[in-house]
C-alpha cells in the first residue's frame, strides 16, 4: 500500500456534522475495505464561514480505493496527493496516546473553537 494525504475543504457545516462523518468513515473503512485502505489519521481544518474541512492520512491500494471509500461514506474529495515520505522534526507532544479527537469534536453539543490550533489539540 502507498501513502496518500486527501485535502476536504469546507465539507462540513457543523462540527457535529464533521463527528458524524468520522463515525461513518471508520465504519465504511473497516467493514467495507479492509483490504483496499486504511485510514490513519486526519486534521480538523478551520474554514471560512464556521465550516469544517480535514486533511486526512491513508494508506491504500490506489487513488480509487480511497475515492470509492468516500463515495461510500459520504465524504467530499476535493484533492488527492500521494505521500513521497515521511519527516519528522521532533517529538509531537500532542500524539503520546495515539488517535484521540478534539474535544470540540468529540463532544459537539459543547463547541471549543480557538484562535490557536495549536491549543486546541
């Protein structure tokens, strides 16, 4: 499998909006395309407008595999790039327990936007 990085602009008007399509995106990959992909992460965006978009980690079999996923689950693609490799330029304080959501994510009834994303993590 190759690495891939999915850009999704302003997919979502809510947060709550965005949740329910992270729920659904793990549910399509894991039951429908186990062998094709495997989502990895994904980074919640700030967008105009009080909207939500996400760049989102994969790896997969193709291109095509991860537009079927989103074509499955409902997910907007708005660009796919494949991932040459990986940099790290040093510890990331905010990943020590593995895959975890924002909490303004997580809980969207109780919405937490910040003006530093940094924080916000």
């Amino acid at each position: 499998m190759n690495g891939y990085g999915v850009l999704r602009r302003g997919g979502w008007h809510s947060y709550a909006d965005l949740a329910a399509a992270l729920e659904r995106a793990a549910h399509v990959a894991d039951e429908q395309f186990p062998d094709d992909l495997r989502w990895l992460r994904s980074y919640v965006l700030n967008e105009d407008r009080g909207q939500a978009g996400t760049f989102c980690v994969y790896e997969a079999i193709s291109p095509e595999a991860i537009r079927r996923h989103a074509a499955h689950a409902r997910l907007p693609v708005d660009e796919i790039v494949a991932i040459a490799g990986t940099l790290i330029a040093g510890h990331d304080p905010h990943n020590t327990d593995g895959w975890r959501l924002p909490e303004h994510v997580a809980n969207p009834a109780q919405p937490q936007r910040r003006s530093n994303d940094a924080e916000a993590w």
